[in-house]
C-alpha cells in the first residue's frame, strides 16, 4: 500500500490492471472499482481491447482477474467471498468463478452483503469458506437437499466436508455485516 500510493492511478492499461489486482488483495474495493472505471473509460477501445498501442493482452487478461480478484480470493487456504466489493457493485451475481481446489463458485449479493452462494466440489476436496457470519447461515447439499454440518475455524472461517460433483447452496447468511 505504501509503494501503490505514491505511484497513483494512472497509467496504460496494464498497469491500471496490475494496480486493481493490487487493491483487490489489499481488499480495497473502493480503489480497485475506480481503477476498473478508469480502464474502461481510458484505456479500453470500443471492443474492449486495451489501448495501449496498438493493443497489450496484459491489460485485459489483468483487468478481468482484478474484477475476479475483487468478487473471489482463495490464494490464502480458503475462499474468501466477496473480499474486495466495491459500494458501486452493491448488488450482482457472478457464475463460474474457479477457486483453488478445484471448486466452481456462483453468488448473489445486495446492498453489499452476500444472499446465497452455490458451491459446486468437481473433486471432493474439504471446502474451507470465509465471510462474515458465515457460520450462521444455512448449508444444504442440493442433490439430497439435507443440512451440511460445518466445522468453525479460526477467524470467521468454516469447513466442510464434499463429494465430488455434489453442488452446496449457502442461504440465510446473516445480514449483521459492519463496513
């Protein structure tokens, strides 16, 4: 944070796109969200290519895993749900975000609190999750539609047992969230 700050925002759109991943991971929502506008307004063309002449990958492929960076992290031995939310994303869904392990993540949110969470295990792995209140919302295996039993761990994370393509619905998360 302290090297970020004093290179400000701008720049060509590779480097605005390292700068939002940089955000995202310092869970700074509200700095990455101004930077994803600013390479959308100047640094991208019509057709979403990046401007910088005459066009750089890095600034699309870094753009896009800034906006996945800032909706799902699972760098740190758990999923981390909406880590990084910008308040101009108050409320959305997002479908088919990978997570490490091998788990497939789909979620709603409003008014920047998480509403439900599908987790599809595409190998069975133990499923370790974090979000605020996340152990007092309900767990369900959609395919038996019974009630998933978690284990509470240290700071505000939960674990799970899976099966192989079984898909996880997390509903009623708790709507007590402090920003």
């Amino acid at each position: 944070k302290v090297t970020l700050n004093p290179r400000g925002d701008g720049g060509t759109g590779w480097s605005k796109a390292w700068k939002i991943n940089f955000w995202a991971r310092l869970r700074d929502g509200n700095r990455a969200g101004v930077l994803v506008n600013q390479i959308l307004k100047e640094s991208t063309y019509q057709n979403l290519f990046d401007t910088h002449p005459p066009f750089q990958i890095d600034g699309n492929f870094g753009a896009t895993a800034g906006m996945t960076e800032m909706l799902l992290q699972s760098q740190g031995g758990s999923i981390d749900l909406l880590p990084a939310l910008p308040s101009m994303w108050a409320t959305g869904s997002v479908k088919g975000l990978k997570a490490w392990g091998n788990f497939e993540i789909s979620m709603e949110w409003d008014s920047q609190v998480l509403q439900s969470a599908e987790i599809l295990s595409n190998v069975g792995n133990d499923c370790v999750l974090s979000y605020d209140g996340l152990d007092k919302a309900k767990i369900v295996r959609k395919s038996d539609g019974k009630e998933v039993t978690v284990t509470k761990l240290a700071n505000g994370k939960i674990s799970f047992p899976t099966q192989k393509g079984e898909t996880y619905l997390i509903t009623d998360v708790p709507q007590d969230r402090k920003f």
